[in-house]
C-alpha cells in the first residue's frame, strides 16, 4: 500500500498534468476559430474552381488532344495515396482515423493486385504508415517549422506530384485528409485528384454555363488543372488544419476531464489512509494508557 507522502506525490502531479491539459484546450481553443474561418473561407473557392474546370472539360470532352490530368495515362495499375496528417499528436483520433482510411484503401488496391505508392505529407501520418509500408512510401513532406499555412506550401506539394505524373510515375493520385464538421466531428475523406473526376453538374448557374472558349479548352485546362490540384491539396491542408484544432480541444478538455475525476478518487482515498493511519494511533495510545 502506497504511503501518505506517495499519495501526495500523485496528487500533484495529476494536478499538474490537469493545468497543462487546461493550457493545451485552451490554446486550441483560441487557434480553432481561425482556422475553422480559413477553412471555410476555402470552401466556395475549391468548389467553384472544381465547377469551372468541369465545365470546360465538358466542352473538351472527346479532344484527343485533352491533358493527361485530365484523360488520365489509360491505366490505373499504379496508385498514389496522398495522405495528409498533422505534425503533432495529442488530438485524439484524428490522425490514426486518416490513416485507417489510407491503409484499407491501400490493402484493397494491393489485393486487386495494383502497385501502390504512398506521399506522406505531415510527420504522425509518416510515422504510423511506414511500419507497415516503408517500402511503398515515395515522398515525404513536414510542414512542421510553417506557423500560417498558405497557397505556396500547397503548391510546392502539388508541384511535385504533378513532376511524378508527367514522369510517368503513377496512374491515378488520392488525396486524404479529415473535412472539418465541427469540434467533436472530423470525417476522413478520399478525394481522387489525378485523373480529374468530372460529376455531372445539374446546376443551372453561370458555372454550368454553355461558353465558346478563347483560347481553346484544352489549353486553358493545360493551366487550369494543375493549378486545381494545388487548390485542392490547399483546402485539405485547411481542412486538416481545423480538425486538427477541433480534435485537440476535445481531446484535451476529456483529459481534464479524466484528470479532476483522478484528482477527487485519489484525494478521496488519502483521506481515508490518512483518518485510518490516525484511528489506529489513537486506539494504540488508548490501549497503552489503559495497560497502565
């Protein structure tokens, strides 16, 4: 039985393990507001972009002389996993729940007998892939010394993808990441941006507008699409980024949580200890006395 010095010992420590958790949902909380303000502030973007370059490549449907990132290399037996996860951990789920998702889609893509690659972008996600795939990890991106996420990270990404595509050095390219709900809501998603993916588009707004084209629509996509790729590997950057944040903030108020349940239990317990330890020097002295 631990002793009352002992049990004093492991108060404060969970006490001091309580103010850093405090602290850490704290400073979440503050850097979640903008965050969540970036990320939507780049939703209309990337869905307007994606509106418009679907438009075009409608009127570009059938050219032979269509972009690859768009017609695609007229194969998919190699595939690029694009998987985006955070720099730090202390978030929960956040990181292993993206993770999860690459991984069955690589063991699936695998199975069926596709060759698969993997470009790590953020340190947790490299850190849990390459224990089971050091061998399929091509690349390998930290943002970690980056204090404000900006187009220019997301772009220096895409660029390096784009160089692998023209090299020939896969077929079709997925990007994951976690779309921010709110604080207690992040859902992994997968996002193939390599061939583009054209939906048919119902909307009967300007994007979806009938447009002559000049130049012509494949050289306009020519310029278009990578620079949508790098949109779109921008909006998961923010998307991570608020989840993230969202994540953070509930993980650690459930550890503050935890904590003060930790703090009572054991506090409980060393008053217990401690008015038992008093009885019985009391019925000792009692004994002693009445013995005399």
């Amino acid at each position: 039985m631990a002793s009352l010095k002992d049990m004093r010992v492991r108060i404060a420590s969970t006490k001091a393990t309580q103010k850093i958790t405090k602290a850490m949902q704290m400073v979440a909380a503050s850097k979640l507001r903008r965050a969540q303000t970036a990320a939507e502030a780049a939703r209309p973007y990337a869905e307007r972009m994606d509106a418009v370059i679907s438009n075009i490549a409608g009127a570009a449907a059938g050219s032979n002389n269509a972009p690859r990132l768009l017609a695609g290399t007229g194969s998919d037996k190699v595939h690029l996993l694009l998987v985006c996860t955070g720099e730090r951990g202390l978030s929960g789920a956040f990181n292993s729940s993206i993770v999860r998702l690459a991984r069955e889609r690589a063991l699936a893509l695998m199975n069926q007998g596709k060759e698969v690659k993997i470009f790590c972008v953020g340190r947790k996600g490299y850190e849990q892939l390459r224990r089971q795939f050091e061998n399929q990890i091509v690349g390998h991106t930290e943002l970690r010394s980056v204090k404000v996420l900006g187009y220019r990270n997301a772009e220096d990404i895409a660029k390096k993808i784009v160089a692998m595509f023209e090299a020939g050095e896969f077929d079709v390219c997925t990007l994951f990441y976690a779309q921010f709900k709110s604080v207690i809501a992040q859902i992994p998603t997968a996002q193939q941006i390599i061939p583009l993916v054209i939906e048919n588009k119902t909307d009967t707004s300007a994007a979806s507008a009938v447009y002559d084209y000049e130049p012509a629509e494949d050289e306009i996509l020519g310029d278009l699409l990578p620079r949508n790729i790098a949109v779109q590997i921008f909006r998961a950057l923010l998307e991570n980024n608020a989840s993230f944040y969202g994540a953070q903030m509930s993980a650690m108020d459930n550890a503050t949580r935890n904590a003060g349940d930790m703090i009572r239990k054991q506090t409980l317990v060393y008053n217990r200890t401690r008015q038992a330890m008093i009885t019985k020097e009391l019925i000792e002295i009692i004994s002693g006395a009445e013995a005399i």
